[in-house]
C-alpha cells in the first residue's frame, strides 16, 4: 500500500505522462448542437478519449474535474512545498560544510604564523640555510667470493739426509726438506750432518756446514783456481755441483737466505788455503741485515769482525774492513782485475778474494803481504741470523 505522501506525486505522474495532456477548453467554445468532442468546461486538465470510444460531453465531464480539481491543486502544491524544503536542507547543509571547512582554515593558518620566525628587521641580512645533510645509508653487503681452494701441501722431509755426493749434479728430489735453509735445518734436527741438501723454496740445492762455528753455514762460493772466474760466473757457476775442492758459485742466492734470517744482522765467514787446511787466514764477521753480497761499491764498511783465523791486522796490504763487494768499474795494475775483494777502488788488489782470469804470477789472487800472499782455495760462507 502506497503511503499517503506519494499519492498527490503518483497521480501529477499519471496526468502528465499518460498521453498528451492538453488544456481544458472553456465551454463556451463547445458548439451548441455537440457535434465536437466536448473537452473542457472550465480551466483545467483532462485526458483524451482512448480510440474508439466517444469523447465525453461536457455535461459528463464537469462533475469528474469539480471532483479532481481540488485533489489535484493540494497534491501539486503538497509536491511544489517538499520539493522546496529538500532543496533548502541541501543548500543549509552544504553552507554549513563549506563554513566548518573554512575555519578549519583558519585554525591551520594561525598556527602556521605561531610557528613562524620572527621576519628579520629592516635592512637585515639574510643568510642562506645549510640544506639538510641526506641521511646515510648503509650499502648492501656484497657477496662473499668463493673461497679459493687452497693447493696441497707439498709433501717435505722434517729430517732429511743428505745427498749423495756422488750423484752430483744433483737433481730435485721428489721430496725437499721441510727447513728453508742451513741454519733452519740446525734449529729444527738434531744433530743434522754436513753434506748437501735441498731446502724448500731453493731453486738449487746448497752445502751445509754443522761442523764450525756453531753450524748452520751455507757455502756460497769456492775458489780453487783463477780459470774461468769472471763478472757473470761469479754469480753462479756450477750451481747444482755444490762442492769444497772445485769452483762454485751460487752469490746470486746469498740475498735470498739473508732475508730468511729474523734479526737485524748476518754473519759471513772467510777461509784461504783451504786446500792445506780448514779456517786459515780469514774471520767471521758481523754485517748489518740490509748488506748485500751483490753489492757494487766499496761501501759497506760497517763490519764486525768477531772471529780471526791465524794472525792478521787490517792493513794496506792486506784484508780491509769491508764487506766483500763486486768490483765492476775498477782494474787493478797489469793483467789481475779484482772480481770479488775487499779492497778500495785504488789500484791497490790486495786482500781479493777472486781475481779475473788471466795471466799473473798469482795462481789465484793477492791476498796478505807477506804472510798469505797466495789466497789458495778460498771458501766463502753465510749465516743468517735468527735473533
């Protein structure tokens, strides 16, 4: 059931949606004799006739819009009035909406000039604001590389025994020692016995000496004669024949097991006439750790002599206080260039451990005026230091 307030809106729909609603015509425009369709008899509405059905006279007419019209007239007006009140609440609520959002506006600027800074005086001058330092952040982790996998150990003897001599030129063994040099192997073994070895990280094997001087010496040239010795064999001749009655070499290594040692110094060890007998007319001596045995200049004089073998003093004619260098630049007198001596850069060739080949009275060099003029079989050593 429809509720009363939709009735005066139902029927203003069916008046005005239902066929063509025209104007009521005033009666007095209806012929007499009613031959027209009568239509209208005062001001007002009314719906034509469906097709095939007479038009009503006026006479039948007039009752039904006396009866209407009132009905009619409230309904409109009834329509017209609530269509005005809801326009007026939806006006009223949207003034009331925009006028709350308006003083929401006004609440936000006064709090914007509260929290202001003051502006600056008159003729003041502003200075710039230092823009915010950006925030660090922390840079993904990169990924970890596979580790490298690391290569076998090669396998080492931790107590070797020497090679046999006879087996010179020796070959590489399939298994070196575990020590690296003389003086480690001495430290490492006991009562390691003297002979030839091949260390680990030795590209040649070497001659040790356990027996003198506390042991752990490494041979680091032999000179039994003049022939053959020159600038380019002094530094190594012979290298896998490591041996004390034949000319060797290997100085070009003496650097190498230096720079094994842990200390601040190293030891050398000089023998002459060694073909008569072992530790004659040489020392032991003590030489700061940044020496070197290739050096070039008469200038590593800073030595130590701590041992002497036979009696001898620093002299002209003899042994000088200077560590054993390669003389390349300066010739002795005649025919005898000094290689590898102790001696100045005068002509004075005394106190030379390894002459040049060449024709001279000395059958190998001039070594001490007058007691060991002749150097005979001269042995050179070496002794890292550990401490």
């Amino acid at each position: 059931m429809l509720p009363h307030s939709a009735v005066p809106v139902l029927l203003l729909g069916l008046l005005l949606g239902l066929g063509a609603a025209v104007p009521l015509q005033d009666s007095a425009d209806i012929p007499p004799d009613g031959s027209q369709p009568v239509v209208a008899a005062r001001g007002g509405f009314y719906l034509p006739p469906a097709a095939g059905t007479a038009a009503p006279t006026a006479a039948a007419a007039d009752p039904l819009l006396h009866r209407l019209q009132p009905l009619l007239e409230r309904a409109l007006a009834r329509a017209v009035e609530n269509l005005l009140a809801a326009g007026r609440r939806t006006e009223g609520d949207q003034l009331a909406a925009l006028r709350a959002r308006l003083e929401s506006l006004e609440r936000e600027m006064a709090e914007l000039r509260r929290d202001a800074p003051p502006p600056p005086p008159p003729g003041a001058v502003q200075c710039p604001q230092p823009e915010p330092e950006p925030a660090e952040t922390t840079p993904a982790p990169r990924p970890e590389p596979a580790p490298t996998p690391k290569p076998e150990p090669e396998p080492c003897l931790s107590e070797p025994d020497p090679l046999a001599a006879e087996l010179a030129p020796f070959e590489r063994p399939e298994k070196l020692s575990c020590a690296r040099s003389c003086l480690q192997l001495r430290d490492q073994m006991h009562n390691p016995q003297d002979g030839v070895y091949w260390f680990t990280g030795m590209p040649v094997p070497v001659l040790c000496d356990f027996s003198h001087d506390g042991g752990g010496w490494t041979l680091l040239l032999t000179a039994k004669s003049r022939e053959g010795w020159n600038l380019l064999s002094v530094l190594g001749r012979r290298e896998r024949s490591p041996s004390l009655d034949d000319n060797y070499s290997i100085l070009e290594h003496a650097d190498y097991i230096r720079d094994l040692g842990t200390g601040t110094r190293f030891a050398y060890r000089i023998e002459t006439q060694a073909e008569k007998s072992r530790q004659r007319w040489g020392g032991v001596w003590f030489a700061p750790q940044n020496y070197s045995f290739v050096h070039e200049n008469p200038d590593q004089t800073e030595v130590f002599n701590v041992k002497r073998f036979d009696k001898w003093t620093y002299k002209a004619n003899g042994i000088k206080r200077r560590m054993p260098w390669l003389n390349m630049h300066v010739r002795g007198s005649g025919n005898e260039p000094a290689v590898l001596t102790t001696g100045d850069a005068s002509t004075n060739v005394w106190g030379t451990l390894l002459n040049d080949e060449g024709k001279t009275t000395y059958q190998h060099s001039p070594w001490i005026h007058p007691e060991a003029q002749q150097s005979g079989t001269v042995l050179y050593w070496m002794r890292e230091n550990s401490r």
